[in-house]
C-alpha cells in the first residue's frame, strides 16, 4: 500500500483518502462571501417591507451576519455559511427571523423564500468553482498510486457533481458524500458511509479538511491520518484536531511519487 508523506517522511500507510470540498480542494470564500451578504440584503429588504421597528432590523442584520461569519473584513472560515449545510443554514436564518417575528411558521416560509430568491440571481453570478493550485497534480499522483479519493462535503450532490465537471475531475473520485446523504457530516456516520462506498475502513484511510468540524468528526470516526489545510481562505483558519497542517498542495506526495518543494507543519513543531 502507498505511504503518505510530508516533507519527505512517511506518516502512514493508507488505501484512500477523503477530501472536504469548499476552503480544501477550492477556494469558495469570494462565491460564500457574496452569498451571505445576498441573504443578508434580501432578508432585510423583506423585514423591512414588514415595516418592523428600526432596532429590530438592526439586531436582526447583526445576528445573521454574527451567524453567517459576515463581517466589513469579509467572510470568516468557522461561520454557518462555510461549514454547514444549505438546509442547516436555511434553519438558522429562520431561528433568528424567529426570534424577532415570534411566529416559527412565518419566519421559516420567509427564510425558505429568501434562500430561493438568491439561489435564483446568484445562478447567473457566481463563478465556476476553481481548484486550489497544485490540487489537480496531487489528485493525479493519488490515482497513480492507485490510492481511492473521495468528496465529503456539505454541498449537494449536485454541485458537487457540477464541480467534479468542470475541473475534468470525474475518474479522479471513487465516491462521493453530500449534505443529501444520511447522515450528513459532521456525524461520524458520514464518514462511515463513505468509507463502505470506498471499500475501506476509516483506519485505512486520510481525510482532509479546513474545519474542526471535521477534523474532529474524523477523530470520532478512527480515520489513521487527519490533516488541516490552511490556504484556501485570506485569513487561514485556525485548527486544533488536525495531526498535521497542509500549507500547499504540493507539500503532499506519496512514496511512489515525484517529490515536490515543503512546506509543512506538524503539531509537535507548532
């Protein structure tokens, strides 16, 4: 079996390896970013028309841009836009909407109504979802060494598919895990579920990710190797479950593979 390496030296052998989506493989924070403050405007424009007290729009912009992750500095790595799910995130904007309207059923429909509306203008703006540098050569040396990758994401199914397509990444995954699968992560049992459409156990392979979300998830799970990766966001996250953080694709490699330039950092030279 393969050796996953850092800087040269081995930090296990695995059979496949399991990959968050947005922040990791490509840098989402522009398209999040927008997305956020999309909702954000609409749902304040709607209150608004509500003719609802001053002071509760305020308190209600600063709630869902507190949730969100949104601020003037832009779009924070560890808010409900960047890790959850669109449905967990449609949720949260109805809880806080519930809170000022006092009326669940009308905030949650308001909501539901708002995430369609963006959904429908952002369908037109919002960029093809690019690949990190140096993410594709590492994608091509993992199927050379016949190791099997997956996507773990709280995406749907079908952007995930729309982002396999357009970076031509089809035969370089063996699976996929969606925020439409049971149980969506960051249960463990996503990441089982992978696994069993992988063939392998969680002790046979890597995830990685830039959330302890999951990170985290993938230590309840007993998955061998957990890795942070740090560069897709302006403001690199900060994370505490990883065994090791990724600062480049290209500081990844396994034993059969071309070594490339490092740059890496582990925890015990944190």
């Amino acid at each position: 079996m393969p050796k996953l390496t850092l800087k040269g030296e081995s930090i296990g052998v695995i059979k496949g390896v399991l990959f968050d989506k947005d922040g990791t493989l490509t840098n989402s924070e522009n398209n999040l970013r927008q997305l956020a403050s999309f909702r954000v405007n609409e749902t304040i424009s709607t209150c608004q028309k509500m003719e609802l007290e001053e002071q509760d729009i305020f308190i209600l912009n600063k709630s869902l841009c507190s949730a969100y992750g949104l601020s003037d500095e832009g779009l924070t790595s560890n808010g409900c836009v960047a890790i959850a799910s669109r449905q967990q995130n449609l949720f949260s904007t109805a809880t806080i909407l519930c809170v000022t309207l006092k009326d669940w059923a009308s905030s949650y429909e308001i909501a539901t109504t708002i995430f369609k509306k963006v959904d429908d203008i952002l369908l037109t703006k919002s960029k093809p979802k690019r690949l990190l540098p140096g993410a594709k050569d590492l994608l091509n040396r993992l199927r050379e060494a016949e190791l099997k990758c997956a996507i773990i994401s709280n995406d749907s199914e079908e952007g995930i598919d729309n982002f396999l397509k357009t970076n031509n990444l089809i035969d370089n995954f063996s699976g996929v895990w969606s925020a439409d699968h049971s149980p969506a992560k960051p249960d463990k049992g996503a990441v089982f579920g992978i696994c069993k459409q992988l063939g392998l156990q969680p002790q046979e392979c890597a995830l990685i990710g830039d959330a302890d979300s999951d990170l985290g998830m993938a230590h309840q799970a007993g998955v061998q190797i957990i890795l942070g990766y740090t560069a897709g966001w302006s403001t690199p996250p900060k994370l505490k479950f990883h065994q090791h953080l990724i600062h480049h694709w290209n500081d990844l490699t396994t034993d059969q593979s071309t070594r490339f330039s490092y740059n890496i950092q582990s925890n015990e030279h944190e």
